[in-house]
C-alpha cells in the first residue's frame, strides 16, 4: 500500500510540470506580442530605451521550463522561469506604453504599463532574483545557513524600493517613454525621491547584497569539487566572457554608431542567452564535462588572434614608415606574415593553455604520447599488455576494462585480469 504522503508527491510531479511550461508558454506569448508591437515601433533592434533589452530574454522562459520540469527540487529553474515573466511582462508593457503614449491623450492602460515598467526592474536587479540566483547556484541551497540573510535582506530593500516608487506622488520616468503622472501615488504625502539618499541607499545596500552573493559564489567554488566544480565553470565561463567583451568594447561604444550596436548585441548575447544556455547546461549536466576543452580553446584562440593581429598591425608600421614600401605590397606582406605565423602561434599557445585549463585532457596526451615510445622498444606481450590497460584506464578512467590477446593469452590469465567464468573475454581492472 503507497503512504499518503508519498501518493501526494507522486501526484504533484506532473502538476509542477504542467505549471513550468505553462508559465514558460505565456512568457513565450508575452515576448511574441512584444517583438509585435516592437515592428509596429520600428525599433526591433533599438535596445536604447529602459524596457528594449528585456524582449531579448527569451532563453530565460525556456531554460526554467526545461530545468523546472527535469530538476523538481532544485530552485533554479523557477527563478529561472521568474526572470523570463519579468523580463516578458517589461517588453510587452514598455512596448505597448511606447505605442499608445505617442499621441497628445495618454489613455489609462498605457498609464499602467508605464508605471509597472517603472518599478519592475527591481524585482530582478540589484536585490531581485538575480541574488538569489547567484546565492542558490548550482545546488539550489545556499554555501551555509547563515548566507539566507542576505537574500532575504536583499528581497527586504527590494520591496521598500517597490512599495516607495508606488507612494510617492509626481511622475514616473522611464527612458524611452513620456512622463506620466503616478497612478497609485498618495496625494498630499510627504515625497522620498528615489534619486535622493534614500533610493540611492537602498539601491547601493542592495548592490552590496548582489556582491556578497557573488562572493558566496566565488567561495563556493573555491570549495568544490568533481561536477560542482564544473557546473560552477559554466557559469563563470559565460559570466566572464560577456562582462569580458563589454569592457572590451566600452570605449567604442560611445565612439561610433558600429561600436554601440556591437556592445548592445553583446549585452543581448551575454546576458540574454549566454548565461541561461550556461545554467541549463549545468543544471542538466548536458556535455557537463567538455567545459575545460571549451575555455582552453577560447583563450588560446583569444591569444592567437591578439598575436596574429598585432604581427599585421607591426608589419604594416614597419613597412610603410621603415622601409619604402607602402600600398597594397605592404599589406600584402602584412598578411602573408601574419598567416604564416598562425599554425606555430595556434599550437604553441594551445599547448600552454591546455597546461592550466585542460589539464586533463594535457596529461592523457603526454601518457600516450611515452606509451608510443615504450611500445617500439618493448617486445614482452606481458608487459605491454599490463601498460596499454593501465594507459586506457588512466586516460578513459572505464568502469571496466578487459584486454584479449587471441591465440597468444588465455583471456582469464590476461595483465590484469581476474578469474570470471561468466565472461572468459574480459579482464576487470
């Protein structure tokens, strides 16, 4: 007879199932009538105003859906999936407000929609979800106990941000869209601008909070090992690569019209699908173990590629301003130069990466590359049968190995073997 409380669980399983995706086919929804109503505005590409980045968001819905479906107990993918609501909510709203707000009569709806793309920002950052994210990452329970308190001061500072910005009389203001008088701001009450020492405090206790729990996550890390340790270079892998190229591109953001479109792109990149990918993949444990082959080949071909363009950037001075050649020779030279250089540059650099990054994968290659060695000067079929299961094992780590040599080795006497009448053709090791 199945216990009661076991029954309930069993029967909650395909509700919490159909609540992930349903919630994550609404998002999905949202995002569509937004990226609608985004065409109708002509700015589908235009991520200038406070609400244009979140209809990139989409990877967030379908990431929860994904990980709240297939890891029940593990938080992740509802915050998850709270991040692609938010995110879907504010694109459809800002873009709806956008449209409706362009004419001299504001009607009340788009009213609403300004004031809920006012405020809503909060619930995810500084002190929203994203501290929550960074604090439960990848297990879904915090580092210790006592790290709860700063998620929950962090949700605390949130709401007084929401519960003052609904309070406060005057205008809401929000980039890209007209000022509209507050519909739920109190007439008459005194006014705490959120612009002033109070919303700025709030705002930088909350940031301090969004720290810390980015340091749980550096600690963390720091203390694990095995998957955990994996699942936590994903998330470093993406976070570090978008913060990365955005510091990159910082200064010609704000140079040229190129430069502006290519951090954008990079901000929708990063923050829109490159971190949720990087959390589903470790919370899936999907192609979980090919991080350290995937970071030694993006900093070895980063390294190249700075090497190879400074060899360019050097021929090109020294041949126009050195020596009299100039025109299309110089940049003909330039590039030759350059394109003979990248072979020995690629494997040079990947071969000192491979020694800090895929360590692994390093020192599989340098036990086959002396087992070749001993092979052409070992003649003892004994020997050499004892060292091949002894490299596969060291570099394959099997959970069984068997080795049989036909016509020359009984299979149950074979290097390493042990006596299994059931399976005469392979040796455990």
């Amino acid at each position: 007879m199945i216990p009661v409380a076991g029954r309930e669980r069993a029967d909650a399983k395909p509700l919490l199932t159909a609540l992930a995706w349903s919630v994550g086919a609404v998002s999905l929804a949202a995002f569509t009538a937004a990226w609608v109503l985004a065409a109708r505005n002509r700015d589908l590409f235009d991520i200038s105003a406070g609400f244009s980045p979140d209809r990139f968001m989409i990877a967030y819905p379908v990431a929860g859906a994904l990980l709240a479906s297939r890891r029940r107990s593990n938080p992740i993918g509802w915050f998850l999936l709270g991040v692609g609501v938010v995110t879907a909510a504010r694109a459809l709203a800002g873009e709806y407000a956008l449209h409706a707000l362009a004419g001299p009569v504001h009607p009340w709806p788009a009213v609403w929609a300004a004031w809920f793309v006012g405020w809503s920002l909060t619930l995810l950052f500084p002190g929203g979800l994203l501290t929550f994210l960074l604090l439960l990452f990848p297990t879904g329970q915090p580092l210790t106990a006592r790290w709860w308190a700063v998620g929950w001061v962090a949700a605390g500072l949130a709401a007084i941000s929401v519960v003052v910005t609904w309070v406060n009389p005057g205008t809401i203001m929000v980039d890209g869209l007209p000022s509209v008088p507050n519909p739920t701001g109190l007439r008459g009450s005194f006014r705490i601008p959120m612009t002033g020492p109070f919303g700025g405090g709030t705002w930088v206790f909350s940031g301090v909070c969004l720290l810390l729990a980015a340091a749980s996550l550096f600690i963390r890390y720091r203390r694990s090992a095995g998957e955990e340790r994996l699942q936590l270079k994903w998330f470093a892998y993406a976070a570090i690569l978008s913060l990365g190229l955005l510091v990159a591109l910082l200064p010609f953001a704000s140079t040229s019209k190129r430069g502006d479109q290519a951090f954008d792109a990079t901000i929708v990149t990063g923050i829109g699908l490159a971190l949720p990918v990087a959390i589903g993949i470790a919370i899936l444990k999907y192609r979980l173990y090919a991080i350290d082959r995937i970071i030694s080949r993006t900093v070895s071909y980063a390294l190249v590629t700075g090497a190879v363009a400074g060899v360019y950037l050097g021929c090109i001075a020294v041949l126009t301003r050195v020596l009299p050649i100039r025109g299309s020779i110089s940049i003909a030279v330039a590039v030759l130069a350059a394109v003979a250089l990248f072979n020995p540059l690629r494997r040079r650099a990947q071969a000192l990466v491979d020694r800090r990054f895929d360590r692994a994968r390093y020192n599989a290659e340098r036990v086959v590359a002396q087992f070749s060695v001993q092979l052409r000067e070992e003649v003892d079929l004994d020997v050499l049968g004892a060292d091949l299961l002894g490299v596969v094992h060291h570099v394959l780590a099997p959970t069984h190995l068997g080795l049989w040599l036909s016509g020359t080795v009984d299979p149950s006497t074979a290097p390493g073997a042990e006596p299994d009448d059931s399976s005469p053709s392979t040796a455990d090791l």
